[in-house]
C-alpha cells in the first residue's frame, strides 16, 4: 500500500497521515481536509428578549430544525424582527449546509446532524449549529452524504467532549478527511443515492412497521400472562397450600404494629371486608355497612379479596441529612449520572418506590442502593406477609390504567384513590411464590 502524505503550504513541511487515513480509496480520488472545501461561520447566541414566536422578521435555525437532508420551520419557530449586524453575520441562505455542534447527555442523537438549508428565504443561524458552503459549485449533496456517513458520524462523536453537553469542536470537524472523487463521479455518486433513498425509505419504513408490531405482541402478551396471574389461572390451585383466610389476620397484625412505631398512618388500618355470597355475587362491608360491587375478574374460591390500600400503602421515607445520591427517574434508568444531595428522604437498597408525579406515574423501581428518592417518588410500603413479587405483578398489570388516570394538569400525578381502590386477589403465600416464579419464566422465554 502506497503511503499517503500532507504538505502544508504555509511552511512547505510534509507529513505522513497514514495513521489517520481510515480506508483505501479508488486510484483517482483524493482525501482532503474538510475545511479546505467549505466555508464556515458559526451562529450567535440569541437572548429571549431577541426572540418572538409571532413569524415577525427572520426564523431562527436551532438544531431541533436540522431533519434528514433538509431544515425544516416549526410551528412555534423563533424569530428576530430586527436583527443586528453580529446575527446577520451568521445568515443562512439556499445552499447552505448546516451541522448541529452540541447536544445534550440524555439525548445525544442531534450530535452532528447535518442538513441543507433549501428553502429560498433567508433565515438566522443559532449558536452551535455550524453553518458551511463549499468553494465548488456541484458539490454540495456530494458532501452532504459524505458528512453523514457512518465513517464520519462515528469519527466526529468520538472526538466529542463535554459532560452536561456533549460538543463537538470546530478543529475536529474542519480536520476531518473527505474522499473526494473526480467531479462526474461524484455526479453519478449523488445520482445513484439519491435513486436507492426511496427503497431505502420504504424499507425503513416497513421495518419500523414490524418492529412495532413485534412490541405490541410482545407487550400483549405480557399484559395477558400477568391477567392470568392475577385471576388465578396462571398456575393450578394446590390443596394442601391451604387457604388465603389465615394472611388475613397477619396483614392486620403487621399494620397494627406498623402504626404504633409511626411508620403507618392510622388510616392504613380501615380494612374492608370483600367476600362472595351465597348468590355468588361479590359483597363488601366497610363500617358495617354492606354493599354489593363488581370486581374485574372471578377467582378461585381458596383466594381472599383485599382492596391494594390494606396491603400497599405510599409512605414519604425517613427525613435525614448528610450526603447521598439522589435516586430520580433519570438516574434508575441509567439516562443520568449520580447527582449527591445533602439531605432528602431516605430509603434503602432494596426498598421499593414509586412516581406519583409526572407522565409515568405509577412506574415503580427497586432502589439499586441507600440514597434520597427523588421529588417525584413515594416510597412503597408492600406486606411483608405477602410475597412481593406477586404484588409488583399486580400494580404492573394496571400500570397503563394508572398511567392514563393522571390527575392534575401542569403536573399529572397518580391518582392514589384508583390505586389504592384496586381490587386484588390474594393467594396462598406458597401459591403467590409459584405465580411469580412462573411469570419470571415467562418473560425470560418472550426476551
């Protein structure tokens, strides 16, 4: 393989780049710095002041604008009615390419994302979105592809630093290598892309069809296993496991007890009493009065009802000060870093807590390690008469139910009267261990 090499006119040093060179090209073509072929200009850091939403003046480009091969106005688009002369020094006209320069941690998809500017109307470039014009005439979607290939993308995200934000800088990106083809090659390049981009398309396009069809089987199927599992039909009743009736007396002894240290509000205790009469009709007697109701499902006759409040209850943690990592929503899906607090409610590893606030309450998390729950969580007292994985099932099996129920505006949060008013079949303890062992075998077969 023949070397490659660089001569930087200034000085008229040469330079072996063999190492940089990341594949062979076709005898013909030539790598070349990527800010040898454009010019750039980067775009201005506008205040909200600057701004308005009333389509007065000129848009404003932000990444969010940057789409697949072309920048697309939004709805509620920024735009500046009188512009300075420092924002038209970053103007954008047809023709120009643009590239996003930041993003953020938990989304770090714009990183790079490049567009052309097609529309005829002039429009402002905002700060970190890159705006770039080749010196050729031509070769514009020449270099459009190139930018967003997979060598390129996967290059410049690697050079990318930062920890909130992710950037990627600006030497970096003019440093990058471009193949560059003779010119009628580059033609017949852009004319062949541009022909196979609509199978392309469709092929996503079906593709994204049958993997959302995957997601829905695949999440119908677990919602049908947990119903199975929470009606009692998931596996087989066992005479010598008994009767649920004798858990009864041990939820009330535990809450009792619960109570008395504080741990418990005194309303935890107000059971009411679920039972199927002669008729065959579901009854409940709350304060000795006795009312008939209708449950979801029919269970088997050696399972008790409970309402979830008497065996489930959101408590608020023990108040503590001192340093520890905040457990929010980010953090226990592994979206976020650990963010140290001095003080917070307090919960341990192990522990169980659950979003009261926000587009997902109702999702509950297993406490990886001792920290603060974040502001948006209760903790979840569970029975330790029960076997906590059947009751975890039970509030996964409503958890859109829960989700769709929301109340409050600005911030939804649960609606603790539904999830405490859940109707929930109580099993056997051996059945309940059974039932949840089953629904883990289950699932590991569906993955």
């Amino acid at each position: 393989m023949s070397s490659y090499y660089e001569k930087f006119i200034a000085t008229g040093e040469v330079k072996c780049i063999d190492e940089e060179i990341p594949f062979e090209i076709p005898q013909g073509w030539e790598w070349c710095r990527l800010g040898e072929l454009i010019t750039y200009q980067n775009g201005y850091s506008y205040t909200s002041a600057e701004l308005n939403k009333e389509c007065k003046g000129l848009p404003v480009i932000k990444s969010g604008n940057l789409m697949t091969y072309e920048v697309v106005l939004k709805p509620n688009n920024d735009y500046v009615e009188s512009p300075s002369d420092k924002m038209l020094a970053s103007l954008i006209r047809k023709g120009d390419m643009l590239m996003c320069l930041s993003s953020q941690s938990d989304n770090p998809e714009p990183l790079g994302k490049t567009a052309i500017y097609r529309n005829d109307n002039y429009a402002l470039l905002n700060q970190r979105v890159l705006k770039m014009r080749p010196h050729l005439d031509g070769i514009l979607d020449y270099l459009y592809y190139v930018i967003n290939s997979e060598y390129f993308h996967y290059t410049v995200s690697h050079q990318s630093g930062g920890s909130a934000q992710a950037n990627l800088k600006l030497g970096h990106v003019l440093s990058m290598l471009v193949p560059i083809a003779p010119f009628e090659e580059e033609l017949r390049i852009v004319n062949k892309i541009s022909k196979l981009n609509p199978f392309i398309a469709h092929y996503d396009f079906i593709q994204q069809k049958e993997s959302d069809l995957n997601n829905e089987i695949n999440n119908k199927l677990k919602k049908s296993i947990l119903q199975e599992a929470i009606q009692g039909r998931l596996v087989p009743q066992m005479k010598e496991e008994g009767t649920a009736q004798d858990l009864l007396e041990q939820i009330r002894q535990e809450k009792l007890h619960l109570v008395k240290e504080g741990k418990l509000k005194k309303s935890a205790l107000k059971d009411s009493i679920i039972y199927k009469g002669d008729d065959n009709k579901y009854y409940e007697r709350i304060n000795e009065q006795i009312v008939e109701i209708e449950l979801p499902f029919e269970y088997p006759n050696s399972w008790v009802v409970l309402r979830l409040k008497d065996i489930c209850q959101l408590t608020d943690g023990e108040k503590r000060t001192g340093k520890g990592i905040c457990l929010d929503a980010k953090y226990l899906r592994g979206k976020s870093s650990a963010a140290v607090i001095d003080k917070g409610k307090f919960v341990h590893a192990g522990d169980n807590i659950i979003l009261v606030d926000g587009e997902n309450s109702g999702e509950v998390f297993s406490v990886p390690q001792d920290g603060y729950m974040g502001s948006t969580f209760k903790q979840l007292w569970l029975s330790s008469v029960m076997w906590k994985p059947y009751i975890l099932a039970f509030i996964l099996f409503y958890k859109e139910e829960l989700k769709n129920s929301k109340r409050g505006a600005a911030i939804p949060h649960l609606n603790k009267e539904l999830f405490y008013n859940l109707p929930i079949g109580i099993p056997p303890f051996a059945e309940q261990q059974r039932i949840a062992e089953r629904i883990t075998e289950l699932s590991q077969l569906l993955k």
